[in-house]
C-alpha cells in the first residue's frame, strides 16, 4: 500500500492509478468513509484515459488513527501533501459532502497558490456551512450534530447501519430499491476509520465556515446535488456556493439523494466528465 507522511508524522494511505503522464483527477471522500467510496468513479476516469488519485483522510479507512487534527485546515493540509509528494499539476479535485469542505479549502489556501489546480468540483458539499448561524439561518441547529455525537459514542455500528439503510441514500423513502451490498459497503467503510475521528469530524463538517474558501477560488467549478438529499440540504449548500464561487456551475438532480454518486453513478460520472472536458 502507498502512503504518504505529513508534517505532523501522521500517514495518509493514497491510491494513485493510470498513466503519470495524464491529467489527474483527485477524489476527497465524505464522512466516515474512505478512497473506496471513489469506486464507481475511479474506474470510470481510468478506463476514460485520466490518472486518478485518492486518499484516505486522516483517522479514516487505511490512514493513521491519529489523536488530532481532525479538522478542516488539516484534512486540506494532508490532501496538499498527498498533491506535492505526487507532483500533481492541472488536477481536477472533486470532493463529496465533507470532502467538498475538503477540496474548498485545498483549492483555496493550497492548490490554486501553488498553481495545482485546472477545475473543481463539489458534490452534495457541506459549505458554506452546515450549522444554523446569523449568517445562514437556513443551515441545521446544534441540536441535529449533537444527537450526531451521542448516537456515534452510544453505538457507532448502529448508528452507521441506521445511516447508510436510510436517509444517505433514500433507502428510507417509499418505493425506494433497496441495495444491501451499498449499505454494507457504507458500515464497512465506515468501521474502519477511528472512532475519535469520526466524533470529531462531526464539528469540522458542520461548524467551519468556508465562506471565505468559496468566494477565494477561481477555477471553473461545478456544484452537483440532489434536492432530496436528506444530510446536507441543498438550499443551505449548493444554492448558496453557486452565488458566493465566482466562477461555478450548478446543477440540481430531481428526487437524487446525498448518496448519488455511487446510486446514480452512470448519469453522474457523464457529467462529471462533460465538464471536465469542457
């Protein structure tokens, strides 16, 4: 397995697959998952002709179960050093709930500084912020992040199956199909990151305010959600970082849930790539 240390000596697990020589795409994952939530994704890009790169963020998947830095400035960090170690140049980063805080604050305090960065996307993306503030009163009161906490420390493996069999992907909705392996794969994911990171990452996904991210990056950036998407609702993301990113395109998906990319995957992987060929 390939791994890269950071500055504060915690090991981040990377897959990097494809010819060195092609434009890289880098996928960030949401919470609690990992690289391995990319699948339907990374295979698509490489048969594509593409190099595609992800990573394990810190305290999850295959990365080292450190005891801190479990917030948005070192998730951006460990991600740059994943960039620099792979000398990646023109990449498409394109970030997933929480790893769309992810690729907003790499793009906007390291990529685009250090010229990495060609375009971004961000899917069913936790910015501007989650939390219910002055600033965005449409966001979700404390109260929904600390029964988050509560259920976590109380039964993490309820608490993802719960998750992963509902609303992630509207399992929980009438007429729904119901995919078992996804759901599986998701608890999966899930138990195999560090507990402590998955508490504390429910602060940094929901309480970082990343205005000033969106408004500083440039690069053509398409916002990608679904309007029954149950975890982050899309009036209060996407909406919201079409107007503050100067340079963005927006699409809203009817009925798709926060889980599209792997449910919907073939409608959202042609247009992940129209755009990234435009």
């Amino acid at each position: 397995m390939s791994f890269v240390t950071t500055q504060d000596g915690t090991e981040i697990f990377y897959k990097d697959w494809g010819s060195k020589d092609a434009q890289p795409i880098v996928f960030h994952h949401g919470w609690p998952l990992s690289s391995d939530d990319w699948d339907a994704q990374m295979l698509f890009f490489l048969g594509e002709g593409y190099r595609v790169v992800a990573h394990d963020r810190r305290g999850h998947g295959r990365s080292a179960q450190v005891g801190t830095g479990h917030d948005m400035d070192h998730y951006a960090a460990d991600a740059s050093a994943v960039a620099e170690h792979l000398d990646l140049k023109n990449a498409v980063h394109i970030g997933h709930s929480t790893g769309g805080g992810e690729v907003a604050r790499y793009v906007a305090q390291h990529g685009q500084p250090q010229g990495r960065v060609a375009k971004a996307v961000l899917v069913s993306s936790v910015p501007p912020i989650m939390l219910k503030t002055e600033q965005y009163p449409g966001g979700l009161p404390i109260d929904v992040f600390d029964g988050f906490r509560s259920a976590l420390a109380a039964n993490r493996a309820q608490f993802f199956r719960d998750v992963a069999a509902g609303p992630f992907y509207g399992f929980n909705r009438g007429g729904a199909t119901v995919l078992e392996p996804v759901i599986d794969n998701w608890w999966r994911q899930g138990m195999m990151g560090s507990a402590l990171a998955h508490y504390a990452g429910i602060k940094a996904f929901s309480e970082t305010d990343q205005t000033e991210d969106l408004k500083a990056i440039t690069v053509p950036t398409l916002v990608l959600q679904g309007d029954d998407d149950q975890i982050v609702p899309y009036k209060n993301a996407s909406e919201l970082q079409a107007k503050l990113l100067p340079n963005a395109k927006l699409k809203i998906y009817p009925g798709y849930s926060h889980g599209m990319l792997t449910v919907n995957a073939a409608e959202l992987n042609a247009d992940l790539l129209a755009f990234i060929r435009s």
